[in-house]
C-alpha cells in the first residue's frame, strides 16, 4: 500500500565474478521479452495499428504510423521519427551514417515511455524485435517498459574494479549485440556518469568497436528527467525535450505548480495551497486504494499497521500480528525500550519493521528487485493470498479477528494477475489519481526530519494526477519548499539542453519534417 521514494536502485543481474551471463539471463528470462507480433494478445498491450509490411518498408514510414497509433503529440512523434530517419540513413549506408546519440527528457508525466512503446511497435511491424534493445537503470523502471536492467543487458558488474578491463564476452554474445540497432536507457537520471561511462565501456568491447562511444551502437537514446553531466554526456547534440504535462493535464492549477516547482519559483501562497490538504490521522482510509509516499521507514510502518488493520476490518479478514525476533547485544533492555525498537527501528539503517501485520488478501508492494524477468521489482503490486506459518512460533489469540506470533512467518504467497502476462499494471511512472504525501527528508536529528530534497518534493507531487487528489501527513514547512531548487551546475546543464532541443526542432524543420 505504501511506496518509498523512487531511488537509484539498480537491480543488476551479476555472476560472481563477473563473467558472461547471457546464459543465464536466457535461462530464466530476463532478457527483453520480444514486441507481440500479429496474432497475439492485443487486449494486454497499448493502442497499437498492425500493418503487414516487410523489412523493406522504411523506419520513418512506420514511425509515422505508430505516432498516429499512439497519438502521439508533435514533440513525442519528432523523437520518434529522428531516430527512424537515422535508422533509414543507417540501413542505406551503415559506413558513412556515423552514429546518433539522442536524448529525449521532459518532466514526469509528458509520456517519454508512449515514445518507447511506439519505437517497439515500429520494429515489431518490420519483424525486427531483436534489433531493438529496450534497458532501465533499475528494475522497476525496466519492467515499467518491458525491459531489463542495463546492468544485466551489458553485464556491469557493480563490484568490479572500473580501472579494470571489461570481463572476456562469448562470441555469442558478441554476435546478438553486434545485431543491434538501437539502445534504449530509461530513466538515466538514475545513472550516474561513472556507470554511463562503463556502459560506453562494456559495449565497445562487446560490439569490438574499442574507438567509437557506445561501440559504434548506431542509436542510442537516452529518456529522463534530472541527469548527471559527466564528459561522455556532452556528445548527446540532438536533444527533445517533452512539455505537455500529461499526467495532469485535466488540472491547470497543478500543472502551473510542478511548473514553478520545477523552475524554482515556488510561492508562500503555494505552499498555503498545499497546506490547505493536510488530513488528520483518523480521516486516512485506504481499503478504496488510496497509496502513500514518504521517505521515513518510521512513518511508513505506522501507515502500513493501520492501513492492514483499516483494510481488513473493512473486508472483514482476520488479522495476523508477527513479532520479529531480536538479540541484544548487551545487558537487559527496559520493556519501553523494547517497545520502541520492535515499534520503529532505527529509521534509514533497519529496512523491515519490527513488527508485520497480514490479512489475507491485502494488497502489497514490493520494495527490491527480486526478479526483473518476472517484474517482481520494486514498485510491483501484488497480492498477499496466504501465509506460512512457522510451527515454532505458534499464533495466540488477541481478539476474535486478531492473532499474535512471537516470531517472524516462513513465508507469503503472492500472487498478480499482470505477472502471468509480463506486464504492471500501472500509467508510466507511477502515477495516482489520490496520493498521500510527506514532504520531508529521509534522516531524522533531534527528532526532526531533515530538509525534503528537491527532486524528492518535485517527483512526489508530480505523481498526482490533480492538486485536490494530493494529501499532506504534515505541514509543509517554509524550508522544505520555498527556495528548494537545484544547484546551479543542474541549471546550467538544463539550459543547455534546452538551447540544444531549440536547434534540434529547427533543424527538424528545415528538413521539412515539420508539420
């Protein structure tokens, strides 16, 4: 029920030592999953327009077809087409196309991954899946787009000493890499330059192309919001950037918010309008599926105890209370002590509660990278449909629906529809049309959380789809958002890309693309 904050957390798939796991991921699935061709599923997939064609009708051709499919706007349908205009320069002269290194960022909400679903139309309509390789920086955004990680794509291994030289690759592998046309990293905000760097790295020895960045990868486009702006980021000239808010589109007043917030001209009387939609504790109900963001493990245990109670009362379902074991260290703790580590923890460093609640048939989020091949990544939902009981710590009955056990259970069966057919059931990016929200810090000194960081605060309140669905746990204080922006390297980075998407659009239209 409840969410933490999006992070970097990058679910590489890795051998010990960092050798070849093509095998593996080929094994057990996570690999890309190939584009539905004529014949399957329509029902489990977007809007989409199947056309018979051969290999010989051209990329721009088809992208034209997948933006009118997906009804793509002008700006998602140019950064589509830039890439099928090179893709068709590329496959009539591999030798003089060069490469094109492409960017395409906007806010959360303007529909970068509909860009992403109608790049995968174009090459499923050409029978070419296997020339498209579709990668996230972390499990959740690759499952988010039918991918994988780019950690697994490229085998990165994460422990591995960077100064080193990348493991030796099968000639297997080599030869699916050698095939491929594009590279799609999503979410690259959430890859650091050194990371970027050795996937620069990686690639040119798995395509044997030590010379050109990337390996010579013909396209590769890069999809985000925030970056880092390390050297190998200043080769990316052509550049897109989205500007219609999607997500909440239907709400002009939140629209204009996140559009201050994101320039950092936010207002006293903003930050009275989001203090106007603080709710108490008693009037938090989320059996009608409201969800919650915050950054403190504290407070989210807390929600996550009433959440089950409130919900299972309302389903009527039994409750089970499941203690955690513990092992002090030194000497006897008093009882109140006891209470409050079992209660709380200790905030960032103990990632569990003390304490869990089940009801069967609650539904329940996962927060790891468990399995990307079968999406259960962070941030996929499922549904907790029964409990294994440890035999040594036998249940107690508190209450007529409520029962306790003095330790933790063997284990929860879980269960989601979306998970038999490869796909989460969510809008792009997490999207909630009713939001709790805490805007605070993830550390706690003195008892007081500390300053909420700005993408912290611009992602949370981007998730909503209008201001009236948001909810605020706690005031927002004066320096968790007036004057919270981004340094100054940040702002010099994003002017340049926005000089750069200017030259991009025009020179767009000379070409006479423009409509």
């Amino acid at each position: 029920m409840l969410d933490d904050i999006e992070g970097g957390s990058q679910g590489a798939m890795l051998s010990a030592d960092g050798a070849d796991i093509d095998d593996t991921l080929a094994r057990y699935g996570d690999t890309e999953s190939p584009a539905g061709l004529p014949g399957s599923d329509l029902n489990e997939r977007g809007p989409r327009m199947l056309v018979d064609v051969s290999p010989a009708t051209s990329f721009a051709e088809m992208g034209h077809t997948a933006a009118a499919s997906f009804t793509l706007n002008y700006l998602q349908t140019m950064a589509l087409q830039l890439v099928c205009l090179f893709l068709d320069k590329y496959t009539a002269n591999p030798d003089s196309a060069g490469q094109h290194l492409q960017y395409t960022g906007g806010p959360g909400g303007t529909g970068k991954s509909r860009i992403i679903d109608a790049l995968k139309d174009v090459f499923a309509a050409r029978n070419q899946p296997h020339l498209l390789q579709i990668t996230g920086t972390s499990g959740s955004s690759a499952a988010q787009i039918g991918g994988t990680t780019i950690h697994s794509a490229c085998g990165l291994d994460s422990h591995r000493d960077p100064n080193k030289p990348p493991p030796p690759f099968s000639e297997a592998k080599k030869w699916i890499w050698k095939q491929k046309l594009v590279l799609v990293i999503d979410e690259v905000s959430m890859l650091g330059g050194a990371t970027l760097h050795n996937v620069s790295h990686y690639l040119q020895a798995l395509r044997d192309c030590p010379d050109e960045p990337f390996g010579g990868m013909p396209v590769v486009l890069l999809m985000g919001d925030f970056y880092q702006f390390a050297p190998l980021w200043h080769l990316f000239k052509t550049v897109v950037l989205l500007e219609d808010q999607v997500r909440a589109r239907n709400d002009p007043q939140l629209r204009a918010l996140l559009d201050r917030v994101r320039n950092g001209r936010q207002t006293h009387e903003d930050l009275s309008l989001l203090n106007a939609n603080i709710v108490g504790r008693s009037q938090i109900t989320f059996h009608d599926g409201l969800r919650a963001i915050t950054p403190l493990n504290r407070t989210r245990w807390a929600l996550n105890m009433e959440a089950v109670v409130g919900w299972a009362r309302f389903n009527k379902r039994h409750i089970r209370i499941f203690v955690s074991t513990h092992t002090w260290r030194n000497g006897t703790l008093s009882p109140n002590l006891i209470a409050r580590t079992i209660g709380q923890g200790d905030d960032s460093a103990c990632k569990v509660p003390g304490v869990f609640f089940y009801a069967q048939g609650m539904p329940v989020v996962v927060n790891k990278n468990i399995y990307t091949g079968l999406k259960v990544v962070n941030g996929a939902d499922f549904t907790a449909v029964d409990v294994i009981i440890d035999p040594n710590h036998p249940g107690y009955c508190l209450a007529d629906d409520v029962t306790i056990h003095f330790g933790p259970p063997l284990g929860i069966l879980l269960q989601s529809e979306e998970t038999k057919t490869l796909a989460i059931p969510s809008l792009p990016g997490k999207t909630f049309v009713e939001v709790l929200l805490e805007l605070r810090g993830n550390r706690v000194t003195n008892g007081e959380p500390s300053k909420c960081d700005f993408t912290s605060l611009y992602v949370q309140l981007s998730r909503c789809t209008s201001l009236r669905g948001i909810k605020l746990l706690n005031p927002v204080r004066h320096h968790d958002f007036i004057g919270n922006g981004l340094d100054q390297a940040i702002l010099d980075g994003m002017q340049r890309l926005k000089n750069l998407a200017a030259e991009t659009r025009r020179l767009y239209k000379d070409q006479g693309f423009e409509k």
